[in-house]
C-alpha cells in the first residue's frame, strides 16, 4: 500500500509543476494592469509605474517566474493586494468553507444517487429508471447558477422556508469555536443546537445546488454499472444457487459495481470544486471560489495562482484517496498494486 502511494505522488509532481506554469503564465497574459488598478483611476503615469516596480512586474517574465518559483519552495504564495493578507492566511481561513459546502453537495448526491442508480437497474422501463433519466438529463442540463438562483426564488422568496442567502450564518448566530472549521462539525462538538440550526439552514439551498449538478454523472454511472454486473455469470450463479435477493444485489453486484462510482466520484469532485465558483456567489458564501473572482476582477495575481493551486493539491489529494479506496473496494486491485 505505501508503494503504490509513493508511485502515485510521483506521478502527480509533473502534473503539479505544470499547473504552476500554467497558473503563473495565465494571470500573466490576462487582460488587466494590476499596477494600474491598484494606483486608481486619478493616478499618474508615474505613480503607476512605481507601484509596477514595487510590484516586481517591470522585471523580466523569466525572472519574476524565478521569484515566484523560489516563493513557493519556503511555502510563500505572496501576498494579496485586496485585502492585504498573505494568500496562505486567506486560503486557510476560507478554504473550510468551501470544504463544507462541497461535501454537503457530494454527500447528498450520494445519498440519492446511488439508491436511484441501483433501483433503476433493478427495474429497467419502470417509472424509477425514467425518473433516473429525467433527474439525470436536468443535471445536466440546468446551469448550476440558474439552479441556485430558482432555489432560492421559491424557497426563500416565494415559500419563505429558507433564509436569506448571505453566508454561513445569519445576522443573529455567532460562529461556533473553531476545531475543524465546518460550522455543522464544530457547533455539534460545542453543544450548540442554535447555531448548528443556524448553520445547517444557510448551508441548505448551496448544498442542494450542488448536490443537484452531481447527480446526474453519479446516477448514469451507477445504473450502467449495476446492469453490467448484474448480467455478469457470477450474480446469476448466486441467483441460481438460492441466494436471497438483498445479498445478490447487496454484496456481489453493487459492491463490484462501485469501482466505476469512485472513480466518478474523482470527476465529479473537479466538477464541484468549478461549479462552487458560480455557488459561492449566488449565495454570498464566504469560500475560496468568491475569494478568487474577487482577485481576477481586480487583477490580483497571488490570490489566482494561490486558488489554483490549492485546487489542484486538493484533486491529487482526491486521486490518491479514490487509488487507496480501490483495494479496500476490491482486494484484486490491492494485490495487482
């Protein structure tokens, strides 16, 4: 198991190295002059030119890539010129956030996706499989931001269930201590019911975008997988030697079935960590997404390169864990590793 741990960090450092080249020329190339913005619209061409100095951005592009290679390596992603804290601090502060969010949206896919995926196998032509076809179709076809923003016109406009979509808490709840940094997680260990109802209704509406965007990849994978195993020799050997129903379905086809689901779960976590962009703004939630469109639209160059960064460390983190997860799914994986 180490070994195939070893061999996969190594084969993500080339990844990595060219997602700091790509990220440290794009913001480059973009269009925009930071110095220009910073300096303000009444500034002089002096004035602009001595903060473009100050800034380093007068110096060659082989040598500013050097300093921000050089940066990285003592763990220095600069400093952002918005708010004036070190990207690392702000990363670490609205990363949870975004974390939660995210495995919010994950989690209540799952919780629906699977069960519709497995149950539209098992009923083929029913009005299961074509409810898992419908839901499936509208995932993917509805934009993630028209999602949030039709959730939250009925649910908050119209029916009034919902609160309003600014943030992590309400105007009344205080943040709960900080342990993990997930507000649901760490008011739960507090004892604090209030805030942990506080947390739980703003988080709602965002997770259930997401978990809708999700939806439609995880289903289709699941029903084709389980009608692949489904047809497979063994599970009609175990039908055939009086197995109940609930351990075919349970413990031989959906379990040989979730191999394709994890490796889903790996795309469907890049294509959350995209959409929480989009979400994060519909509802004014504090993370990583709305800290880096803040920083393009000023171009703010470290905060950039730091978001895309932080994404990519987080989807090789993923990759490992769904490489790990393969064994313990299937001990003939764990054995050819």
């Amino acid at each position: 198991m180490l070994r195939t741990l070893l061999d996969r960090l190594l084969t993500t450092l080339p990844a990595l190295a060219g997602v700091v080249v790509v990220s440290f020329l794009l913001t480059r190339v973009l269009p925009g002059d930071t110095a220009a913005y910073f300096a303000g619209p009444a500034a002089t061409p002096q004035a602009i030119a001595q903060i473009r100095t100050e800034l380093g951005l007068d110096r060659p592009l082989p040598e500013q890539f050097a300093r921000y290679v050089a940066d990285l390596a003592r763990g220095d992603l600069g400093r952002s010129l918005t708010t004036g804290q070190p990207v690392t601090a702000d990363l670490g502060a609205r990363l949870p956030a975004s974390a939660e969010l995210t495995l919010v949206g994950l989690v209540l896919s799952l919780l629906v996706a699977i069960p519709l995926g497995v149950a539209a196998a098992l009923k083929q032509g029913s009005l299961v499989d074509h409810a898992c076809r419908v839901v499936a179709t509208a995932g993917v076809s509805l934009p993630v931001f028209f999602t949030g923003l039709l959730l939250v016109y009925v649910f908050y406009f119209v029916l009034g269930w919902a609160p309003a979509p600014l943030g992590r808490l309400d105007a009344f709840a205080s943040p709960p201590p900080t342990r993990t940094g997930f507000f649901l997680v760490d008011s739960l260990a507090a004892g604090d019911a209030e805030t942990f109802r506080a947390a739980l209704g703003q988080i709602a509406l965002p997770g259930l975008t997401l978990a809708i965007f999700a939806l439609a990849p995880i289903a289709r994978i699941t029903r084709a997988a389980m009608l692949a195993v489904l047809a497979a020799d063994f599970v009609r050997t175990a039908r055939a030697a009086g197995l109940s129903r609930r351990r075919v379905v349970v413990t031989y086809a959906l379990r040989n079935a979730l191999l394709p689901v994890v490796t889903t779960l790996g795309m469907v976590f890049s294509f959350l960590l995209g959409a929480n962009v989009l979400v994060e703004k519909v509802f004014a939630w504090p993370g990583v997404g709305s800290y880096a469109v803040e920083a393009l639209i000023a171009s703010d160059f470290a905060p950039v390169q730091g978001f895309v960064l932080a994404m990519a460390l987080l989807y090789t983190v993923l990759n490992l864990t769904i490489d790990l997860a393969y064994g313990l799914i299937d001990p003939r994986v764990r054995g050819a590793a």
